[in-house]
C-alpha cells in the first residue's frame, strides 16, 4: 500500500492516463508476501483497509490472519471498493501458510454507482491464511476495505452407536409360485395355464376362446371370426375385415344397387326425363301422367320435379326445377308414371318436362 496521502492521490490521478508503469514501481513493503499487514481476529472478525492502483505502480497488497490455535472452522472473505470511474475492478487470492491458493474472489454483486464487492469462504480453515488485494487490469486503481470473518465449527463428542437406532433390512419378495403349463392335447380345465388359451373342443364362452373363431367354417356372423377370418372365395362378404373392396363384383344393377356390394355404395342413377302427356285436376292437386316410366328403369320410390322452360338440358346440374314443382309418384307402368303435384293446370302446360330420380342409398 502507497503511505501518505500524497502518493495515494497520485496513484488515483495517473488514472487518467493508464501508462504502461511497472505495477511494483512505487509499492511498499505490503507488496510482498514476506512484507505482509498482520490482521487480528476480535470476536472473529478482522477488517482493514487501502488502496491498490496498477497505474500508481502499487497494484498489490497482502494481509495475513492467524486464526485460533487448534480451532477449525469458515473463514469468510469479503472485499469492497469505491474507485474514481465506474468500471474498474478489485479482486483478491487466498493462500494457506504453505503458499498453496486455497481461493479466490467470485464477483456477486454489482451496487448503484461505483461500489463493488467480492466473496469467497474457505471451508475447513485453520492455521494461518495470507490474502491478495489486486488490481485486476492495467488501467484498474480503487480504495477498498477488506472483511474476514471466522465462525468456529463445534467438535462433536464420540458417537454411541448402540443408541442409534437400526431399520430393520427390507424383506425379501414372495417367490412365484411353480406354474404347470398347459397341454394343449389334454387340457386340464382348472389349470390356470389352460384358461389362457384356446384348444380343441373348448367348451362354449371359454375364456382363452374369446378372441379366437373357433366355428369350422368361420362363421362372417360372428364378430370375432370376422376379425380374424380370410375373406371368403369367390364370393367376397363386407362383414369380413380382410374383405378388401377390389374382392367384390363390379355393381351389376346401379338402379337396384346391391346393399352387401361395397361397389355400389357409390354409385350414381341417372335421372329419367318425361314430358307430362295428361293433366287431371283432382281437389288442390293435379294428376299428372308423363311419358317415362319402368322401362327407363323409373322405380316406385322416385321422385319427381318439373323443370322451367321446353325441352331439358339432360344434365341434372344444368336443370332448373320450378319453386313448388315437386313430384310424388303415384304409379309406374311400364311406359308411363303417374303422380300428383300442387301446381297449376296452366303452370303445367307451360313447363311440360319433369325430371325423376332415385332416392340416395342409404349409408
């Protein structure tokens, strides 16, 4: 440390322009460890302070501490600092009486203005301890106090072990008991082995049997066998899992489409069209005759709308059906449908064509 006041401000002002000045050039005798400041623990604490600056040519100090004789315990090593700009930086090192570093400053906190602080604890500690008091880099200078702070760990007396008390060691897991496998060929029926699976001549709601088809053939109705059965040959049924729709028959009527052919759930019936060839006024409605019927392969349950306009375009997306138009079917002949509707004779005459539809396939 730089003794005087005088030395000490100068040290601060060659801060402004961080020479490259030796940092031992203007250091006292505490700048060498032999040359150490001797600190004394009251009531386990010991505090000094200093300055330290690397442009003033006294970058080090060193304190040493003699902690109580045959005591051990946690040494605790605190360092703060006040420096003329913001930003420069103190650190310190821990050195048993070995010169052996046992710790160093780790920075904690960072405070408003120019306040710093550093911490660091030796664990264990006994005997004597020098410390370090640096500046960090070339341009670096600060006046600081240093803290240590010794708590003694009290000695425990022997330990009696026989009053101690002991858990008693877990016990061993059950072993499993010896399982008799089951023969297949000659199952015994309160093996529980034998319950597990499904053999020949199983009695009925056996429980290995319940995922099994054991109907010779498989039976499709059944649910489990028309899980697990192949699809049957030639004649594909769709209550069977495997029964892919490529295994199936192309729809061989789509006007009388086939309910168990998966090819026929999609398939479409073209309308059939007819011009109204009679009119009969019968109460609020009008019967109507139209020239179309089941030999165009019009069924019972179609439906009926009359089209605005002549002649149809004979494309249902292109139709225009008249608002009140609908058709109800009242009979199919082989050549001609009859049905009833609620418009009127002159409505009729001017829009003759009525288009008939089969009803969507139920899904």
């Amino acid at each position: 440390m730089i003794r005087g006041l005088p030395v000490a401000v100068s040290g601060f002002l060659a801060l402004a322009c961080a020479h490259n000045v030796p940092q031992d050039k203007a250091t006292a005798t505490d700048g060498r460890i032999k040359g150490a400041k001797q600190l004394t623990l009251e009531n386990g604490e010991a505090t000094d302070t200093g300055i330290v600056t690397y442009p003033g040519g006294d970058r080090i100090d060193w304190k040493v501490i003699e902690l109580p004789e045959k005591q051990r315990g946690t040494l605790d090593v605190k360092l703060s600092w006040t420096t003329p700009r913001p930003g420069l930086q103190l650190a310190f090192d821990v050195f048993d009486e070995w010169n052996t570093l046992v710790t160093s400053s780790a920075k904690t906190t960072r405070k408003q203005g120019k306040g710093r602080n550093r911490l660091a604890t030796v664990k264990a500690a006994k005997g004597k301890y020098f410390v370090r008091v640096y500046a960090v880099g070339r341009g670096d200078a600060g006046r600081y106090k240093l803290g240590l702070e010794f708590k003694q760990t009290l000695a425990q007396g022997p330990i009696d072990w026989l009053k101690i008390p002991i858990n008693d060691p877990p016990r061993l897991a059950d072993l499993p008991g010896i399982v008799i496998p089951c023969d297949e060929f000659q199952p015994d029926l309160n093996n529980p082995e034998c319950k597990k699976i499904c053999f020949a001549g199983a009695p009925a709601n056996w429980s290995g049997c319940k995922n099994t088809c054991t109907a010779n053939p498989p039976d499709p109705a059944i649910p489990i066998c028309a899980q697990t059965m192949a699809c049957p040959k030639p004649k594909a049924d769709r209550r069977v899992m495997a029964c892919r729709k490529i295994d199936f028959v192309k729809c061989p009527d789509p006007r009388n489409p086939d309910r168990d052919n998966p090819n026929c759930d999609d398939v479409t019936i073209p309308p059939a069209y007819g011009r109204i060839l009679g009119k009969q006024i019968q109460g609020k409605e009008v019967i109507v005759t139209i020239g179309v019927g089941a030999k165009s392969g019009v069924g019972k349950d179609w439906k009926g709308e009359v089209l605005q306009g002549g002649t149809p375009t004979l494309r249902p997306a292109a139709d225009n059906p008249m608002s009140g138009g609908t058709l109800t079917s009242i009979r199919v002949d082989g050549d001609v449908t009859v049905g009833r509707t609620t418009l009127t004779p002159d409505q009729l005459t001017a829009n003759p064509w009525v288009r008939l539809s089969a009803p969507k396939p139920a899904p």
